[in-house]
C-alpha cells in the first residue's frame, strides 16, 4: 500500500510541495507485534450526546460509531467538562482542569501547565511512539504544545479554533504546510500514515477532529445527502458533518482490521462536550457551554477485542479523568511521575470476570466547572452523583433527580433541602481544595526554546488597548482591527528563557478598501518597566514602516453565514532587532503614525521573534 499524502509547504514567503509516500507491508503479521497494545483515541468537536443514530437521533445516521459502541463497551453516564480546552486538559492528565491551569477557550486561559504529565507523556515512557492529528487547544507555545506535552510528532493546529476546513494551513511538527482537501478526511489519511509506518513500538495516536465545531464546512456529497431530508441549513451541515465523522471512523477502524491490528489495538471514542446548538440530544437538557446534564454527557466507547467485553454497557458515572488511569492500567504503563489524579480506573467496570462482578462499585461524585476569565466562585458548576444533580452557584442552587427526572424539568432545591446541602458542601470542599491551583493570571508565553524558533504571538495572546480590538466573536485564531492611531498598542506577557538579540516582525494586512499609500502604518516596538509610575519603555526601542499591503480574504464554503473570521492572506514585514533580557517582561507594539483615512486601520494576525542565535 502506499499513501501519498500532499501538502503545500509554507516557509516564511516560500511556496514548495513535498510528497511524503510511506510504503507500508501487505500484512502486520510480516513486522513483529509489540508487547503492550496499540492506542488509538478519537475525540470529535461539539458532537453531543445525540448526535449518534445509537441514541435515537431520527435523522442522523452513523453507522461505524453505532458498530464500535456495540463490538465494546459503552460508557453509558460518561461526563466530560461542558466546554473543549477543559475537556482535552482532564482527559490528558486526569485531572480536574482548573488544576491544570486551563479555566477557559482563548486569551492564554485554555493553557496547560508544562509540568502536567499527560497520557502521551506516560506512554512515551513506556516504549510507545505518540502522535497528535488535529485540534491541540491546550497551549500555543512550546513547552505547552503537544511536542512539549510527549507527542513525537503532530499535525493540526494548537489554538482552539480553524478559520477554513478546505486546503487550509496547518502545523505539522512546529512548520506550517497547506493539507489538500477536507480537513478531517486529510487528518484520518495522517493517522492511518502514522499507524502503518513500520516500527517495533506500539502506537498512541490521538486522533482529535475538528467537527462538527464551527465554521460550518463540510463536503457536497455529505451536505447534498441531509439536505434532501428537508432540514435547514445550520442542521442539514452538522448532520453532514457528524456523518463524515462517522466515515473517517469506519476509515480508521476498516485499517485495523485490514492490517491485522484489531485484536491488539484499544480503540477510544469519546467527544469534548455536548452539541454546538439546539438539536436531538436525546432528552437532555441543556447544549455546549451549559451545567445540565446536555451539555456535559457525552458518548463514549472502548472496544479491545477479546480483552474487553463485546456489548456491555457501564450505567456508572464515569468522566474524562478517568481514562488516564483506565488506559495505564489496561495497557499496563505506570504511572510514574503523574500529580494526584481526580480520576480512576474504570478497569473493574469495563472486564468480566468473577472477582469484579461481585466487588461493589463505590458512589461516587463528579464536580463540573468552568471559569471563565477572573478567578473566583461566581462561575456556574455542577456537582453530579449516581442519582443528582447540583446545578448553580452558591446561594442559588437547582437540585435534579435524574433517575425521576434524566431532563432536568423540576428543581427540587426546596422540596430536598437535606440533599441540597449535602452536594454544596461537597461542591465547597472541592473549591477549598482546587481554588489553590489556579493560577491567578495567563502563563507568560516562552521565547527562546531551542524547539521554536521563531515564536509565534499570536493576536489572541494580545491584550490591546481599546479601540484596537478582535474582529470576530471567537479570539481564537482571530486577528486584531481597529487600529487607527497614534499611542494605540498592544502587549504580550512574555518570558524570556535565552536572553539575546531577536528580529522582530509582524504578520498584518491594510482593509480590502484601503486607498493605497506608500506607507501602511509605523510601529514601534519595546519593553515596558512596570516598576515605574507610569510605567515606562524600557530602552532600547525599535521603529519601523509597514509597506502598504491589502489582506485578502480566502474564498470559504460556508453553509450558513459565519460569526467567525476568514482565513485571509498576511503580508509579514521585518520592524528591527530588539535585545531581550531573561525573565519575564512586557513587550509593547504601539503605532506611532495616525491613519490619514478612516479605511486605514491596521489589521495585525501576529508577531514573530525570531533569535539570532549567530549573534
């Protein structure tokens, strides 16, 4: 078999095409079977509960998942956090996510510590070759990046959200390449690459896709298909998208079977939270982003052949912290190094045999919370039991009985008072306990890893002084606008680990209906001293003139209009050399001209420093 898979290069202004051809043997059985079983993790983007024809969806059909959950086990009650990055971030560590860190989507806040020890990490140390194939959203910078969290390799995006699901540019390995085609078609055929290059390891493979998140892109055929069942827009395109889910599932798993790598392979499938709207969601109440049960359970199956029971469905609660410990111990890999995890293993739930039929499985509780920017108790959270839940904040909390109630339709917060109490004081020791972890502000981002170089600032990392602003509702992967006048800035918390000499230059774009002038805009860039009142530049600063250049929007094949932004075409110029001390510092970008016309303004996608390390 050979898989050529092309991809359109892109190094600083060059343009090239390499094609990487992997000639794999007819046969697995013609290379030697590793010890320890082969991983494979599929997590989908904003598929909810009943976004699956398994439970009930009277439109959408998804046969490859429905065979999986049937041919394994079915985790029936399984939670996940109601949002991604938190999601990724427990499912990685086994942890609550606000330990890690990771409290919201954008703005530096969906960042994971570095010290975390995630599951490729043990799983590299364990003898395995570890590979990512789609959506980090856990960090942008290096150590924070899969490559800085023990994957060996990766391909996708580290943000948590993609402009353009069509011949878009991608990270493979820390340099940007343009994939050809779809994007989650494109990701599968890498992961399938991957779990057939030859080796004497097992593979851990994290196939993370990236539907059916917005923008609301999917391939004719899929489209064409739920679009004659008569459904609008928006739903006929998620549809679409869940189905071509299901297919590069199918993909993935015929794979298996063609190579003789089914019996000694553990398959996850599991998604990050629930559905991105209002749609079937089998009863349950409440979408993407909520508290109620909609919008934290999800689907999730394992199947091992003759390891793991074929059909069994698991009615406990179960979540995302604890596959870490489920995977190690099935796959026997210690857990060496790892902080205290929240979760544990499902390992007796999930085998059949005599001694964990009998054992009784122990009550348990979940604690579900998100924060969005400023620490503190104000957020929402939830407190799930076998029976509850706790839905609220303190002072005002909702009390459900699911076992009455799965839909959460009457609150009985008064009519329970004793229950009511029970599950906040629980909610209260876990705050007591996690709140210490938080960190108080975003994590510096790291210049001058010898593994990037250069460090990418991205827009979303910014913090711009009004009026300079994102354009578009979701920071991730957004660009800054409005930029006009002179005194208008922007900063960066940064860290520097290499002190030296850097270049510094910026990825930015005038309006389409900019008047063209000789000169974009002038920049200068330097280090604030916050010690001062005011706090003052610290010299040396560098100026520089942007040449006058448009963006470009590139052409995207929205289903229903978007309220995200477009994938658009930068021009990169150099702004100077600037000297940066160890530690940490604030750098600065201010514009020093004033627009001459209102159409004007300084679109900025981001910075790039770049160390000389031949200075």
């Amino acid at each position: 078999m050979s898989l050529d898979l092309r991809f359109t290069v892109r190094g600083g202004r060059a343009i090239g095409w390499f094609v990487a051809i992997l000639t794999t043997p007819l046969f697995a059985a013609d290379r030697p079977q590793p010890v320890r079983p082969n991983v494979l993790l599929v997590i989908t983007d904003d598929q909810g509960y009943g976004d699956l024809s398994l439970h009930g969806n009277p439109v959408l059909q998804t046969p490859h998942l429905d065979a999986l959950a049937r041919s394994g086990v079915r985790l029936d009650d399984f939670h996940v956090s109601p949002v991604c990055s938190p999601t990724r971030a427990s499912l990685l560590t086994g942890r609550y996510s606000l330990r890690t860190g990771v409290r919201h989507v954008t703005d530096g806040l969906e960042t994971m510590r570095a010290d975390e020890v995630t599951l490729a990490e043990l799983f590299r140390a364990a003898g395995y070759r570890t590979a990512l194939f789609g959506k980090w959203h856990n960090g942008e910078n290096y150590p924070y990046t899969p490559q800085g969290q023990g994957f060996d390799t990766a391909l996708g995006y580290n943000l948590g959200h993609w402009n353009n699901y069509f011949d878009t540019l991608l990270k493979q390995d820390g340099r940007w390449v343009r994939s050809q085609g779809y994007i989650v078609d494109a990701l599968t055929s890498a992961a399938i690459a991957d779990i057939l290059a030859p080796s004497e390891r097992p593979f851990f493979c994290y196939v993370s896709l990236t539907t059916p998140h917005s923008p609301f892109q999917v391939p004719d055929r899929e489209f064409a298909e739920y679009k004659a069942k008569g459904l609008d827009d928006r739903l006929a395109c998620i549809y679409a998208m869940c189905a071509n889910l299901d297919a590069n599932v199918g993909r993935l798993l015929k794979t298996l079977d063609e190579y003789a790598l089914a019996e000694n392979t553990l398959v996850v499938f599991l998604t990050d939270n629930g559905p991105n709207g209002d749609r079937f969601n089998a009863g349950l109440r409440g979408t993407k982003g909520t508290l109620h049960e909609g919008g934290t359970r999800v689907p999730c199956f394992l199947r091992w052949p003759g390891k793991l029971p074929a059909g069994k469905v698991v009615s406990q609660l179960a979540a995302h912290i604890d596959l870490l410990p489920t995977l190690a111990e099935l796959c026997d890999v210690p857990l060496t190094g790892t902080k205290p995890l929240d979760g544990t293993s499902l390992v007796p739930l999930l085998t059949e045999t005599p001694a964990t039929a009998a054992a009784p499985w122990p009550e348990r509780h979940l604690v579900i919370q998100w924060m969005e920017r400023a620490p503190g108790k104000s957020p929402v959270a939830a407190v799930r039991t076998e029976q509850h839940r706790l839905v609220g904040q303190p002072g005002r909390w909702q009390l459900f009985d699911l076992l009455a109630d799965p839909g959460e339709a009457t609150d009985l917060a008064a009519a329970d008072p004793a229950t009511t109490t029970t599950l906040a004081r629980l909610y209260d020791a876990f705050w007591a306990d996690v709140s210490r972890e938080i960190p108080t502000g975003r994590f510096p981002i790291p210049v001058g890893h010898a593994r990037e170089n250069p460090v990418e600032l991205s827009a979303a990392q910014a913090q711009p002084t009004p009026p300079v602003r994102f354009n578009g509702r979701h920071h991730n992967n957004a660009w800054l606008t409005g930029w006009t006048r002179a005194g208008e800035s922007i900063r960066y918390e940064i860290d520097v680990i290499r002190p030296g000499l850097y270049e510094l230059s910026v990825e930015y774009g005038m309006p389409p209906t900019a008047p063209p002038t000789g000169t974009a805009a002038t920049l200068r860039a330097f280090l604030l001293d916050q010690t001062k009142t005011p706090p003052a530049a610290v010299h040396p600063t560098i100026t520089g003139q942007l040449p006058f250049a448009r963006l470009s929007l590139v052409p995207s094949p929205d289903r229903v209009p978007r309220d995200e932004v477009y994938e658009a075409i930068w021009t990169d110029a150099l702004i100077g050399r600037i000297h940066l001390p160890e530690g940490r510092q604030t750098l600065v970008l201010e514009r020093v001209d004033t627009a001459p016309d209102p159409a004007g303004e300084l679109n900025l996608r981001r910075i790039l420093l770049t160390a000389l390390v031949d200075q």
